[in-house]
C-alpha cells in the first residue's frame, strides 16, 4: 500500500485576520475559508493536510521542526516575518522538507522594506502575488512533487526487484 502523503500548511502573524485586515491588499477571503478549499484539494489528491496559525516566531519555529518526520512537505506564509526571521529560515532549512512560500500580496511592489524575503533561500519555491488562489497554486505544486517522489520509489523499487 502506497504512503499517504501530509502537508502542514504554517500561517503567520495576522494570516488570522484575512477578510478583516487591509483588504485593499490581502482581499476578503477569511483564513479559515482558504483551508477549506485546500481541504478539498487535498481530499481529491488523497493527500492529508494539517493547519497551523500563529503570530510569534518562536511557535512558528517549534511547528517547522516537529514537522519532521510526521510530514511530507510545507506551505508556508511566514507573513511579516518573511522579511525578518533567520530563525524561521534555518527551522526550514534544518527539516529540509519540500517547501513552497506563499505570498497573498505581491511584495516586491510593497513597501521597500517588504521586498527580500530571507525565507525564499530554503523553498522549494515561492508564488508571490496572485491573492488567496496563490494557496491553491501551492497545493497543485505540492501535489505534483509528492507525484515525483512517487515515481522516483517505484523507480528505484523496480530496478531493486529487476
């Protein structure tokens, strides 16, 4: 029987005020309304998914490292702290999980002080603009490298058993 895959989908500081919070910017999708239709996704992918929000780093830090070894990957959007936390890019770095980095709003054309990200050097990638869909985009990404990992065991399986 096949392994089922797990991601942890890690939301930042202010993520939980989505809907309320500059919607100018950040639209009015409420948070809880984008992990239900990741829900979705990852139910027609078989794929389990768990959520996790918080606006410390610190918490932020511990869930990046009990990911590893109960999951497969990470969709993170690190919010604010993407422009600021060493420490949640070397949590990232040491799990050494797939990664994908979500951005709701398009930070390179924000505030001068938004635009590096200090989290980008240790993802698998980022999508960065494209409002709530951007956490649907990350779900077909991720999906589709669990699909490569796949291939690559049967691959191997095969030539084990050849």
């Amino acid at each position: 029987m096949d392994k089922k895959f797990k991601i942890m989908v890690i939301q930042g500081p202010n993520i939980n005020m989505l809907g309320i919070r500059e919607p100018a910017i950040y639209g009015t999708m409420r948070m809880e309304d984008i992990h239900k239709q990741m829900q979705l996704v990852a139910e027609q992918a078989d794929v389990d998914i768990e959520f996790y929000q918080s606006n410390l780093e610190g918490e932020l830090v511990d869930k990046i490292q009990e990911c590893l070894g109960e999951v497969d990957g990470i969709i993170i959007n690190p919010a604010a702290f993407t422009h600021t936390s060493i420490a949640i890019r070397d949590a990232l770095a040491a799990v050494a999980l797939p990664c994908i980095e979500v951005h709701i709003s398009n930070y390179h054309r924000r505030e001068e002080f938004r635009q590096k990200s200090l989290i980008a050097a240790v993802t698998s990638g980022q999508i960065v603009g494209f409002g709530p869909i951007g956490y649907h985009l990350a779900m077909v990404g991720m999906i589709e490298t669990f699909n490569q990992i796949k291939a690559i065991q049967a691959r191997q399986a095969a030539e084990e058993n050849a």
